[in-house]
C-alpha cells in the first residue's frame, strides 16, 4: 500500500481529511473539513485565490454602460460593458482611498463614481474626472491610478471568470472536459444564451461543499424530493389521461463523470421536458410539432447524436470549485461562496435561449420553478437536509467520517452514485494539501492517498 | 367595469381570516379560498414589478401547482416544513381600488397591503417583510382570490431562512 504525506504550513491534522483507497472501494471525507474554521482559511488560501473563479455572464451586461456589481472569492467586483462593447471586470474599489465606485448591484451609465472624493472612471477603467486635480501637480500620473483589474479575467462562450492568482492556467485549460458539456448547455441556442432578468439570492447555514455535493448527486433526487416526484408524477399522469397516452414510469438513467481538475457531470434521461426540445407530458400537446422541428434543426446543425445529447439528456454540471450548471427542465447556473464554514451564499440564475417562442420560454421560466430555487417544490428540502448535515457534524470529533464511496466497485457509475463528489474532493483534497494530482480517479489503483496537514499557524 | 364594491373593513376582515387560516396551517381551507383561475406569485427579491412570463421568479403557481404545494406541505415529505414552523402574519396599510384588469366581465377589487410575516422554527426567526398585491372576485356571493402576489422588500433570502418554504 503506497502511503504519502504531504506537509502543509497552514493547517494541524490528526488525521487525514480523505481516505481514498480504490482497492477496497473506500472514501471517506474528514467532517473537520465542513467545519473548522482553519480549513476554510486554508480553502481561501490554496482554493478561491488560486484558481478561476464565476463572475457572470456577458449577457448580464448586454449593452454599452451596463453593468452589475458583486463579490466574487470576497472581493468586490464590477462587471461591465465599456462604451466600445468589450466586456470589462475591476475590482470594485478607488484607486485613491478605496470605496467602492459601484454601490448598485445593477445600472446602466457612462461612469463609475467614487461618492466620497468625487473621482470618477470610466466603463473602461479610465480615470475621467476628480475634482481640482490641478492640486496634485506636473507629475501626477492619471494612468497608473485608473480602475485595477482582478489579475487574470477570461470568458469561455459568454461565462465570465476572474482569477486571482497571476500564474493560473489558461481558463480552456483549467475548464478541461467541462467545456464540451457547457458547449452542449450553449448548443440550444443557434445564437447565443443570456441570463434571464432576475436572480435568486439565498443563503444556507451549511458548509459551500455541502452545496457542491448536492448539486450532482442523484442518489437523494428519489428520497429527498418524493414530494416533487409526486407532483410531477401526478402532473404527467393528468395530462395522460386527456390525451390516452400511456404513461411511462419515472427513472433517472445515466453516466457520472470525472472532468478532471475537480470538474464532474451526471448526464441522464428523466421523464420531464426540456424546452429544447423534448416533448412531454404535461407540455401542451400543441408544442409537440414545434418541439420536434427545434430538434430537427439541430440534428441539421449538430449530427443526429449530439442533438440527442442536447435535447433528451439533462446533465448537472459542476464547474470546480463552485460553479453549478444544471441543465434539467430548464437551465440554472448557481455561484455560491462561503461567508463562515457554517454559511453560505448562494446566488442563482435562469440561462435560456435568445428569441426562443413565447410560449416555449414561458415552460421553461415555469419549469424552473416547479423544481428549482428557494420557493420550488424542491431546492427548501435540498437547504433542509445540509442545514442537518451541517448540524450533525457538530459531532466530527466522535464519528469523523463521511462515506463517499458509492459506485466506487461499479464498472460504470450511474449518476446515484458518488465519482462525481469524489472527482471533486480529490482535487479539493490536492489544492488544500498541496500534494501531487498524479494517480487520482476511481481505479487508479494507487492506493491509500493520505494527506497530512500539521503546524500551525499564522496562514496566509 | 366590474361591479364589485369592497370596503377598507370588509377587505382587512379577508385578509386576518386568510392569516389566520395560514398561521394555522389550516391550508386545506385557505385553499379553498381561491378561484379554479388563480394565480400566486413571489418575484426574485429586488424585482418586485417582474413579470413571470420574462423573469426569473421565485414562485408562479397556477391551480394546479398550488394545490401540489399544499398537498406537499401537508405531507410528512416536506422536509423543510417538518417539523412544522410556527408563523405569525401582521398585515397592515390595507388598501382597496378597483382591479386594474377585471377578468372576463367578473367583479373584481384590487387590494393592496403591507406584510411581516415572522417564522420561527429550530430556535431561529426568519423575517419576510414586502407587499401583497391581491385580486379578489366575487363568485357565488363569496369573496375569492383570483391573484395573489407577494413582493418582497429584502435584497436577498438571507434574513429569511435561505427560502420560500411556507405560503407567504
């Protein structure tokens, strides 16, 4: 069995936070992870300011002097589209004592103005206009002062990220195999794909990796939400009965995969409808020819196999280290950041096609909230059971372990089981310890991984 | 025009009957309170003049998935809701017009009311604070709610629970 230990300065650890041995289909999360107030320091350190990061979506900021503020790894941002078109990201902060320069979370205008002195830049950074500038004399140097960047900002079709760290890999890079699913969430649009207006903004009193683990695990869909399997059941089943049809039992088949570099996918067949474009009951039966035509184009633009990825499987997709895509029965994109190792802020948006038919953008807007969001029929019961789990792990000290091996023997893990969550703590595992992301994944077959954290103190 | 003629009175006796039936969990008859038509929405937090056919909401129930929600919650499934919380709805700066858009030639008021709505649940107090906007037609010699939407004023569900569990 091979051992290793990987030495970090930030943290003390006892024991190991995984245990990861394929040889006896084990893994098994240390709880101190969800709670101890060092491991979130360590994940701000080694995770938030290391890697890419969501800010939003281009088309949050559609037109020329629009643009929308917010915090994004605890720093406060502001993206915007400067009067040329490009889409700009500052950190969100004058450059001559500091308040911030955006105090709406949303806006459209020409500049970006610091109330307190009264300086103010434009939308491409530009310091425009400070009062009595002349006092600063000959040397003053305009151009150094004007808005600063996050060190690194990219876009991959239309998604927005900012890095904090100056060395970080090229955002393709990092994206590695969760590009091709967010091409396939993109490919619904001929065009492109824009947030909806609206975002939903919660909070959950749970540790931010709950949230990633629930965002793709199949697993609870049939236990944790029996009440929207029954809505939904009962909504089919009414829709049946008006038309004859026969209804078909509900089941969730499909893959889990390892996207490497922390990024993981559950694709899979469901029963509901998917506004592009799988005709289902509850739809109105009117919308099955326009539905299958929508097919039909893309079959033509796309190959027969890829449209029937685009419009028969749902997938949830996570983008590391906490960035959600979940293209079910419509599209939501879901940020969220730790405030304490205990709480939470989540924010959620609705991703759609542009100049898609009313009436199929009206299924979609209602389908994301029979399931989806703070006031769906499922999303409170997703903030009850981390806000247990969350709970339960005031005991870490007595049962430290969480089990996370599901699948782990399977030759093929379907999308109840767990290599999703492990693709994910692996990799968290690495960027906390430090240790070498060589021989990680489900029957790499290299043993007990232990990484060790010890001594103390000071941070980063 | 509708004919419908409802007193600041007969509109704040309505709406403390319908309180009471929710603060009761009586949902079963509140149910019973709204037309085969109605509509009950909560828009995202800072978009309290969205429409749900354009914008993301947070709730958009039409008969149908209100009476899902109710089955749901009076079920032992809905995890969030058992055990149960214990609401209390204030409701104040009740106003009455006449509807803005009466339905196909039914009688038909707008009233309009002020909400602070306080749950309590696992030691915690969760705050929703916003506006009612109602629809109330007449069916039957009985006052029902055609449209129900509550705002709110909060920018965010943070001092709310994290959610929309209850029917607000």
């Amino acid at each position: 069995m091979v051992r290793r230990r990987v030495l970090v300065n930030a943290l003390s650890m006892e024991q190991p936070f995984i245990v990861d041995d394929p040889s006896t289909n084990t893994f098994r999360v240390n709880r101190r992870a969800m709670v101890d107030p060092e491991v979130l320091a360590a994940e701000r350190a080694n995770i938030f300011d290391r890697t890419w990061l969501y800010l939003g979506h281009e088309s949050e900021v559609a037109q020329p002097g629009d643009y929308v503020s917010r915090t994004v790894g605890g720093r406060a941002l502001v993206l915007c589209r400067d009067l040329d078109g490009k889409v700009q990201a500052w950190l969100n902060t004058c450059t001559h004592r500091g308040a911030t320069v955006c105090r709406e979370t949303k806006g459209h205008g020409r500049f970006l103005t610091c109330f307190y002195h009264a300086w103010s830049f434009d939308l491409a950074g530009n310091l425009a206009t400070l009062p009595d500038a002349e006092a600063y004399g000959p040397g003053f140097d305009r151009a150094a002062l004007a808005l600063k960047r996050p060190p690194r900002v990219d876009t991959y079709r239309g998604f927005v990220f900012v890095s904090y760290n100056p060395a970080v890999i090229p955002l393709v890079d990092h994206l590695a195999g969760a590009r091709d699913y967010l091409d396939l969430v993109c490919e619904q649009s001929d065009t492109t794909m824009a947030i909806l207006p609206g975002t939903q903004e919660y909070s959950i009193e749970a540790n931010w990796k709950l949230l990633v683990e629930n965002s793709i695990d199949g697993y609870h869909a049939m236990s944790t939400h029996a009440t929207y399997m029954d809505y939904l059941m009962t909504a089919m089943r009414r829709a049946a009965e008006a038309t004859g049809e026969k209804l078909a039992p509900p089941s969730l088949d499909g893959r889990a995969h390892d996207l490497g570099n922390g990024h993981a996918v559950i694709e899979y067949t469901a029963p509901w409808a998917r506004p592009t474009a799988r005709w289902a009951a509850p739809l109105d039966p009117a919308l099955r020819e326009p539905l299958a035509a929508r097919r039909a184009e893309l079959a033509e633009r796309h190959g027969e196999e890829r449209a029937r990825r685009i419009c028969e499987t749902s997938r949830n997709l996570l983008i590391f280290p906490n960035l959600i895509v979940n293209d079910i029965m419509a599209v939501t994109v879901r940020a969220f950041e730790p405030v304490t190792p205990g709480l939470m802020h989540v924010r959620a948006w609705e991703l759609a096609p542009v100049g898609e038919p009313g009436a199929l953008h009206e299924v979609r807007l209602d389908n994301f909230l029979t399931f989806l969001g703070p006031g769906g029929l499922a999303t409170p019961d997703d903030v009850e059971a981390l806000e247990c789990c969350q709970r339960g792990f005031t005991s870490w000290r007595e049962l430290p372990w969480s089990d996370i091996s599901r699948g782990m023997a399977q030759e093929r893990p379907g999308i109840t089981d767990e290599l999703q969550m492990r693709a994910f703590w692996r990799r968290w595992n690495q960027m906390i310890g430090g240790s070498d992301p060589a021989a990680a994944g489900d029957g790499a077959g290299g043993g007990e991984t232990e990484v060790r954290l010890r001594a103390v103190g000071g941070g980063r | 025009m509708g004919g419908l003629k409802l007193s600041r009175a007969e509109a704040e006796d309505f709406l403390y009957d319908e309180a009471d039936l929710l603060d009761g969990w009586d949902l079963e008859a509140w149910l019973a309170l709204c037309t085969d038509d109605v509509v009950y929405e909560v828009p995202a937090t800072g978009m309290a003049d969205g429409s749900p056919a354009t914008s993301l909401f947070l709730i958009h129930d039409d008969r149908f998935m209100l009476e899902s929600r109710v089955k749901r919650l009076l079920s032992r499934n809905a995890h969030a809701e058992n055990p149960r919380s214990r609401t209390r709805r204030l409701i104040t700066n009740v106003r009455v017009s006449p509807a803005e858009s009466a339905g196909s030639g039914t009688d038909e008021v707008t009233v309009a009311a002020s909400f602070h709505v306080i749950r309590f649940r696992d030691d915690a107090m969760h705050q929703y604070v916003g506006r009612y906007t109602y629809r109330l037609r007449q069916v039957d010699g009985q006052l029902r709610i055609a449209h129900r939407r509550a705002a709110l004023d909060a920018d965010s569900l943070r001092h709310s629970g994290g959610k929309v569990s209850i029917l607000l």
